[in-house]
C-alpha cells in the first residue's frame, strides 16, 4: 500500500481516503500502531507489585504490570493455550492471572505457572516455559507515564518524545510531587476514524468560536483572546503559537499562565494555587515556562494517540476500532500538590467539559462523526480535503523548540501531523523514519 499521494506536506492537500479504506487502516495498524510508542499507565494506576491495568496498542489488548523489583511489564492479554481473552477487569491486583477457558495460570511476569491436567492429559509433556505470555518488546517510562512499543528496534522512548519533553514538563515536572490521574476512565465511542479526533485537539483552534459557540457562552469565565487574533505574525505570541516539527508530536499553547481554566465556573482558588507557586515552578523549569506555559490553555499531543490538556486536566487516548470507530478513554489529571478541594474541583469540571456528557465533547463526536460517513461514498472519497492555513506562515522562535506558527488559529499542526503519519506508513522500518533536527525546520520549506 502507497501512502506517499495522499498527503501533500508543502499544500496540505488530503486524500479522504485515508479516513474509510480498510488497507489503510490495516496498513497504520502495524506500521503506526505496531511501531510507535503507545501509552499504557500511569504510575498512580499501578502503584503496587501486582496492580494491573487492561488496556490497547492498537486493537491489540494488553495487560500492564507492576512487578516485584517496581518494574512494569506488558503482555498480550491472551491466553496462550488457545486465544481466549485472559483478564476481563479493567484494572486491579493480582498474584496470577487464570483463564476461565481451560484454565491455565499465568504468574504476573508472564510464565506459564499451571496447567490443569498436566500429567494425565499432556502426558506430562508440556513444556510451559514455552508458552508463556507473549511480552510487549519494550516498556519504558517518562515521569510517571509509561509508554509500550511492539517494535524492539524503536528508538527509546526519550529519543522518541525528543524536544517534546521541554513542554511536556510543564505537567508531568512543574512540582515537586509530581501527576496523578483520579476517577474513573470515562469510555466512549464514536462513529469517527481515530485520526479525526487527534487533529481536532492537537491543533485545530480554528472550530472553537463556531463548533463551541454555546458551550463557551455558558462556562467561559476568562478570555481567549487567541481565538480572535488569527495567526497573523503582526498579533505576536502573546496571542499564543502552534507548535511541530517535534517527530510528530505537537503543541496547542496560549501564553498567558491561566486561561487553562477558562471554562471553570470559578477559577479563582486555582488561580491562587498558580500564584502561589510559580516560584517554585521557575526555580524547577524556568521563568518562560513558569509564566508563560504553566497554567495556560495548552494542548499537548503525542504522536499517534495521546493528548494531555493541562488547565482543562484531561488525559486522553483514542483506542481505534476500525477505520470508523475510535474508542475515546479519558481522565481527569491533577498535580499531587494541589490540595483536596482544588482536586475535586478540577474532576468535576472535566465531567462537565470534556466527560461522557460534556459540553463539548457532544459538539465535537457529532461532526467527527459526519466528517468519517461523508468520506464513505464512492464519490466523495475522490474528493480532496485540505489543512492549508498559514501553509508557509511559521518560523523558529527564540527559547521555545519546535516549528512555531503565530497564534491559537491554524492548521500548522495537522499537516505536521499527516506528514508524521505519512513517514510511518510509508517507512519499511525505523531507520526509514525521519528524525527531526529542530535548528533546521525553519528553512525546510
């Protein structure tokens, strides 16, 4: 399969095929989601030896461990003997885990414990060292994240989060006590091929005023003045930046050090948690990201499915089910220094934004959803789609990483975005895969 004309970087031009052909989807299966690195965890949800989680990489299903010596492995959550599925809850603790099939027992890193029947009906022949769980190849952390890869020729997980990690410190590394996520995860489904949500998160500032109108009216309670500036250059980045050319990873970023919790009925209490350690902030990351990053609108995406909204503190990933559906699993996240009530604060208000019900995630699953059935028929899916904003309109800017465009309204990161997804369908291996250098992007074209 020839990804290579259905995406052009230099105009943004897109096929809509990549939304509703199956080879396609097959073909990100094992090249994007078999190749790239995939959340599993978050510390807080296996702090434990034996807490486990259940998750995806891809639609392959997963189990995620927390071993004896505080290491975490993963494996395939299927038995070995003949497929059944091995662990149905969603998380937990275990000391084993046993298929309700036939029962086969599996110790918690992987090997294959007991075998009913062994000796009368194996013969005692079986050798279960050799059926053990299936491991995912790599698993590395990145402060409290952790990250699975398929491929054990992927680059580390550092190398592969590269510059990124300067923004994505602004969450995970700004106090002292570090992240964790509360509540539940809030499963949803939607109609839409994975790639439609991404986008609209990692940069697409553009739909809030129209798609979010009447949600903004009822629960703005700050201005985003970058919503109205545009991306002309002359707006400067006080009006915000789009932010790529991080190995396809990307950065949403209003620069004001509050307006991530615009839409909370009453920020104050936030706020004044922000002020009061801001100090702390810059003596760990800086003055530019303490005043400027911390506490504003910022999205961060990491390339293919995860994306963390500091201020708005969601954590989200998208599980795809097909190349029509995409299953949406997302926490609320919060700073382990924040007190109590500020805590609750923020869960409650990611339940109203952003939750089952939210007010704008309604919005968004319902044209996503269209924009996926309209890429269906046998006529429209020759028509090309287009992320051409700003194409041309973006530069390197002093003390920040990346390919920066001016302003909150653009479609700069989607290309950057479609260009990553069209390196890795395209790329027979990792080392056909471009790494970015970014001192260079400026004058890339």
């Amino acid at each position: 399969m020839e990804t290579a004309t259905l995406f052009d970087f230099r105009t943004g031009r897109q096929s809509r095929r990549i939304y509703s052909e199956e080879q396609i989807y097959r073909l990100e299966l094992e090249r994007v989601f078999g190749r790239c690195w995939l959340f599993l965890a978050h510390d807080s949800q296996i702090a434990n030896p034996g807490d486990y989680v259940r998750t995806f990489m891809g639609e392959d299903e997963v189990l995620v461990v927390r071993q004896k010596d505080r290491s975490v492995r993963a494996f395939l959550n299927t038995c070995t003997h003949r497929g059944n599925r091995l662990c149905r809850a969603d998380r937990g603790s275990a000391r084993s885990f046993t298929c309700n099939y036939h029962g086969w027992s599996f110790t918690a890193d992987g090997a294959l414990a007991a075998v009913p029947l062994e000796k009368e009906a194996y013969f005692g022949e079986i050798d279960r060292s050799k059926h053990g769980l299936v491991p995912v190849a790599q698993v590395q952390s990145y402060k409290g994240l952790v990250f699975g890869n398929f491929d054990p020729a992927a680059p580390s997980l550092s190398d592969y989060l590269g510059d990124l990690k300067w923004y994505l410190d602004v969450w995970l590394d700004a106090m002292p006590g570090g992240t964790a996520l509360v509540g539940e995860t809030q499963k949803i489904d939607f109609p839409t091929n994975w790639k439609f949500p991404v986008e609209n998160v990692c940069g697409d500032g553009y739909h809030l005023g129209w798609a979010h109108h009447a949600a903004m009216q009822a629960v703005q309670t700050m201005d985003l003045a970058g919503l109205r500036a545009g991306n002309s250059d002359a707006a400067g980045l006080d009006m915000g930046m789009s932010v790529a050319g991080l190995n396809g990873h990307m950065v949403l970023a209003a620069l004001d050090g509050q307006s991530g919790y615009a839409f909370y009925p009453n920020p104050k209490p936030i706020v004044e948690y922000l002020e009061a350690n801001r100090a702390t902030v810059a003596a760990r990351l800086g003055a530019v990201r303490a005043q400027k990053l911390w506490g504003s609108q910022l999205n961060i995406t990491i390339f293919p499915n995860l994306q963390l909204l500091p201020g708005l503190n969601w954590f989200r990933v998208y599980h795809p089910k097909g190349p029509g559906k995409v299953e949406q699993w997302t926490w609320a996240m919060t700073e382990n220094d924040m007190p109590p009530d500020i805590k609750s604060m923020i869960l409650d208000n990611q339940c109203l934004t952003f939750g089952p019900a939210g007010l704008f995630d309604n919005d968004d699953g319902d044209n996503l959803a269209a924009c996926t059935e309209q890429s269906r028929g046998w006529r429209t899916a020759q028509m090309d789609l287009y992320t051409h904003m700003a194409v041309g309109h973006s530069a390197r800017r002093e003390g920040f990483p990346g390919d920066i465009a001016t302003g909150l309204v653009s479609e700069h990161n989607q290309r950057y975005f479609y260009r990553r997804w069209q390196e890795m369908t395209g790329a027979a291996s990792w080392k056909d895969v471009p790494s970015y250098n970014i001192n260079r992007l400026a004058t890339e074209g």
